[in-house]
C-alpha cells in the first residue's frame, strides 16, 4: 500500500491524464493561497498592534513628563522627541524595505510565469503547425 498522499488514480482516457493533473494543480494553489492572504493580515494586524503600543506608550511618557514637571523639562522633551522621531523614521524604513522586498518577489515570480507560459505557447505554436 502506498501510504504517499500524492498517489495516482488510474486515468480513463488520454485526455484525462491532463485534465487530472491540471485540476490538482489548481485545487493546490487554492488551497494554498488561503494560507498567504491569512499569513499577510496577521502579520499586518501584529505590525498594527506593536505599533499602538508603541505609540502608547510614548504618549503615557510624554504625559508623565508633564505631570511631574521636571526640572529641565524642555532637555528631557527634547531627548524624547529625538528618540521618537528617530524610531519612527526606522520604522517607516523597515516597512518601505519590505514592501519592496514583496515587490519584488512578485514581480519576479510573475515573470517567471510569464516565462514558462510564452515557453508553452511556443511548444503549442509548433504542435499544431
């Protein structure tokens, strides 16, 4: 018994050996791709989250500052502002950095499908002449 979840079924007629494996193909990448669009948002709602936080926190420290009223209050303004500014200009980085890191894996994996699909229009091209 072959315990291999990608066993063959015995096709009918020839034109079925293709149909078969288009259609697992297909159901695979459909299968798939719910996974992607799930892995994408929670990655995005997790970004969202720490985010906030972040920013949370920044505003509770600016609001303690102001409520001990601090001495040289207007240097330690200035250290935090410095600190926030520079943390969000990071983080505006890593964001542009992985949205053209995606860019770019997609835009190369659409032109490696556009590839093969010109290849198979070739071999389709010298078939039915």
């Amino acid at each position: 018994m072959n315990k291999n979840k990608h066993t063959k079924e015995p096709a009918k007629i020839p034109s079925q050996l293709f149909k078969r494996s288009t259609t697992r193909t297909i159901k695979k990448i459909e299968s798939d791709m719910q996974y992607y669009f799930q892995a994408y948002s929670d990655l995005y709602k997790e970004y969202l989250h720490v985010l906030d936080d972040y920013f949370s926190i920044c505003y509770l420290l600016e609001h303690r500052f102001y409520e001990n009223q601090l001495h040289d209050e207007k240097s330690i303004l200035h250290v935090f502002d410095d600190m926030v500014w520079k943390t969000t200009s990071m983080t505006l980085s890593q964001i542009d950095s992985f949205v053209n890191m995606h860019r770019m894996f997609v835009h190369t994996y659409t032109s490696t499908i556009k590839s093969l699909d010109q290849s198979m229009h070739q071999l389709l091209d010298y078939y039915r002449s």
